[in-house]
C-alpha cells in the first residue's frame, strides 16, 4: 500500500514514466535494506520536497534527501555513503541504475535489543528528540543499597532506605469476616433483599438476591527490640515501624521494649519521619539497654494481646533473640503469643549473616513457635517480608517451623530437632495451650 502511495507520488515529480522518479524509490529501498528506518510519509515528504529544489543541483537533492529520510544521527554517516555512491553510478541522466546492493556492514555481536533503539525506530519525523543515557555495563547504586547492610549505611542511605520503604506496599492477607455485603455472584441468598425487591412487584419475586463473606485486610502488630545488641538496627527498626504504620493506618500497633515493654504507636502517627523518630526515642526509657524479651513479651500478653491480637491478626517480632532473662518464660509467651495470633513471624537481622546458627538460649526457645523465620539487615529483605506478608494464606499454618530461601537455610536444616520441630504436648495440653499460669 504504501509503495504505490509513493509510486503515483514520484510520478507528479518529472513525469508517471521517467528514470529520475524510479530512482528515488529504488534509492528509499536502498536505505531500508541497508537499515536504515524509513516510512511511507517521509518517503512522500521528500517526494513533494523535489518539486521545490533545483534537481539540476546535486547538493540541494542531497540535502533535501538528508534532512527528511534520515531521523537519526548514527545513521547519517552511512546516508552519506550511499547517496555517494547510488548516484555516482547514474550522472547525466540516461537509463535508471539497476539495484545497487548495500555494503555490508561488519557481523555485530549478539547483544539484546535496547528500548530507547527499538523506539527510536518506531518514531516519527515530528516526534520531538530525547536524549537517553547509556547504562549498558554500568552498575545501580538502587541495587548496591538493596544488599548493603543497615549497621554499614551512612545518613544519606538511611534516608533512601526510607523512600524505599514509603515506596513499598504494606498489605497483609485477607481474611473473610462474618459480615455479608450484597454479591451478584455470592453464594447465599439474601431473602430480605428478596422480599423488598417483590413488595415493589405486588408480591411476585422477579429478581434473586445474593450475599457474600465481607473481605478485610488482617491487623498486623510490630514488636521491635531496641536493646543494646540491636543498637546498630534500632534506627532503621523505627524508620521501617514508621513507614508502615503510615501505609496501612489504624491496622497498625508498634510496641518496642529493651527491658520493659512500650507502645509506640502513638509517636509514629506524627507525619514528620524525624519528629515521630524523635518522639518514638523519647517514649523508650530502656533504649539500648538490657534485653528482657520473655518479660517484655509477658507484659504484651497480659496487657495489649486481647486488644490488638483480634480479626486473626499478624505479629511481627523483631529481634536478635539474644535473652538476659528466663529462657522458659520466653518460650512459655512465645507459646501463648502464637496460640492468639494468625501468624507469627520472626525478624533476626543475624539471620542474613552467613554462618549465623540460632543457638543462643532466647532464640533457641523461641523458634519452635515462630511460623515464618526471616532475615531483616538489608532492604532487599525488608522487599522479601513486604511480598510475604501480601501472600499469606487465609489458613492458619500447620505451626510448624517454616524457613524460606536465605543465606543460612542450609545450616538451620542440620539443627537439632528440638529446635525446629513442632513442639508436641498431649491433648489435655493443646486444649489447654491459651490458658496462663495464676
């Protein structure tokens, strides 16, 4: 279609039948074989251009040619060579060239195909011109901070880790409440619906009604160690708290504790990162002190647990699991924490560490609870946590130890069973595993 467009156009140029507007498409074809990308309407534009140049003078053809068949600069170097030298094989005008083969152009290596390339040749001649930078063989400092450890960050990073983390969404897996909401393609029927829809027909049902389960996103609880021994993530942990209570609103409850548990909440509601950060450091009497995490999570269960942990709740604890306390009252909390919540994950920042094994007596005690075990010492992870968190499914887990791919999976599968196995009780004690010691 659009090579007779151009024919019937290079016949207005000197005549339907002459030599001179045969060579103008053969050399458009030239072009294109050679690889050079050029359209129906440019081929048109250059047509309607030799109408008003001289075509007795070489370089206004020359010109006319170049300005309007060439849209990009690699590629006038080698327009060049061809005009050369298409016609240099026809001066004087006598009978049309025949097909001039294109030189060959040397074998490039196999390299994948750019999108600024592919579209600069789809664009068009009035397509404004955009400069793109070649990244080719260049390194990301976006994927250099993905893997960078947070005790090794500078302030700089630290704030581009919190863009990132404003960047990311925050959502937790549905649960199916007992609220139903009106569904054309729901299952239950809604008879009152049903009967308003007849009394308004004098009592002949015409339509059917139905409802379905009211879906939810679930409530998530952050429980974050800000002892000494996580003096290096202390900062990040707030920063991450923040970042996610500003995502996901009133579904958020932040607690921190080092030797005495405190509600965080409040303070992360401010909008200003540094002044919630400050006022979060101010509410924390025990920052980077000692580490009581049986009796911090004792004090949760006690106090916050029936107001938080409701709807199936999410809990998150963050910490290096090294306990100054009772290793028993932690494994003891662990155990009830579980038991109320829907899911319960661990964060240990040690865990991205190769060679890192969970021996200390507090980790030790608390793993046999914890559904999910993952790393939380660099942003890639924290990436890691946000996509398992929005793929957790409606179930509750069979309460086993689940462990995803990481650095130390492998020497965590040769721990001894009393750490990773399902802890096993009698059947008295599973009905009685929520009950607390008086």
């Amino acid at each position: 279609m659009g090579e007779r467009v151009a024919a019937k156009a290079a016949g207005r140029v000197t005549g339907p039948g002459s030599a001179f507007a045969r060579n103008q498409l053969r050399f458009v074809r030239l072009l294109r074989a050679a690889g050079i990308p050029v359209v129906t309407r440019q081929t048109l534009a250059y047509l309607e251009a030799l109408e008003l140049v001289d075509l007795g003078r070489r370089e206004q053809v020359f010109h006319a040619a170049r300005s309007l068949l060439v849209t990009r600069a690699a590629d006038l170097p080698l327009f060049d060579a061809l005009f050369a030298r298409f016609w240099s094989l026809h001066q004087g005008g006598g009978r049309a060239p025949r097909e001039v083969p294109p030189p060959r152009p040397p074998a490039p290596r196999a390299q994948p195909v750019q999108g600024a390339s592919f579209l600069g040749q789809r664009a068009r001649p009035d397509d404004p011109e955009v400069d793109v930078a070649d990244r080719a063989r260049t390194w990301s400092p976006e994927e250099v901070l993905r893997r960078k450890d947070f005790s090794a960050m500078t302030e700089d990073e630290l704030a581009a880790v919190r863009r990132a983390l404003l960047a990311l969404r925050w959502r937790v897996g549905e649960r199916r409440t007992r609220r139903l909401v009106a569904d054309p393609a729901g299952r239950r029927l809604d008879l009152r619906a049903v009967l308003r829809d007849a009394a308004r027909h004098g009592g002949t049902p015409l339509r059917l009604h139905h409802r379905r389960r009211k879906v939810k996103p679930r409530p998530l609880v952050l429980i974050a160690d800000v002892s000494g021994s996580m003096e290096r993530y202390s900062r990040v942990v707030l920063q991450f708290l923040w970042c996610v209570l500003r995502g996901r609103g009133a579904e958020v409850e932040c607690f921190a504790f080092g030797t005495r548990l405190t509600r965080l909440t409040p303070a992360l509601k401010l909008r200003n990162p540094d002044r919630a950060l400050e006022a979060a450091a101010r509410a924390v009497v025990d920052w980077s002190g000692g580490t009581r995490i049986g009796e911090s999570l004792a004090a949760f269960n006690r106090r916050w647990s029936r107001r938080v942990l409701h709807r199936g709740a999410v809990a998150v604890v963050i910490s290096d699991g090294w306990e100054r306390g009772d290793a028993a009252l932690l494994a003891r909390e662990m155990r009830f924490l579980q038991h109320r919540c829907h899911r319960l994950i661990w964060l240990n920042p040690l865990l991205g560490h190769a060679g890192y094994r969970p021996l200390v007596a507090g980790m030790a005690a608390a793993l046999p609870f914890v559904d999910d075990f993952l790393p939380v010492h660099d942003l890639a992870s924290l990436e890691q946590l946000a996509r398992r968190l929005a793929a957790l499914p409606a179930r509750r887990p069979e309460r086993r130890q689940s462990l995803v791919s990481s650095p130390v999976s492998s020497t965590l599968a040769g721990e001894p069973a009393a750490l990773l196995a399902e802890p096993r009780s009698s059947p008295r004690q599973r009905s009685r595993v929520g009950e607390r010691a008086r």
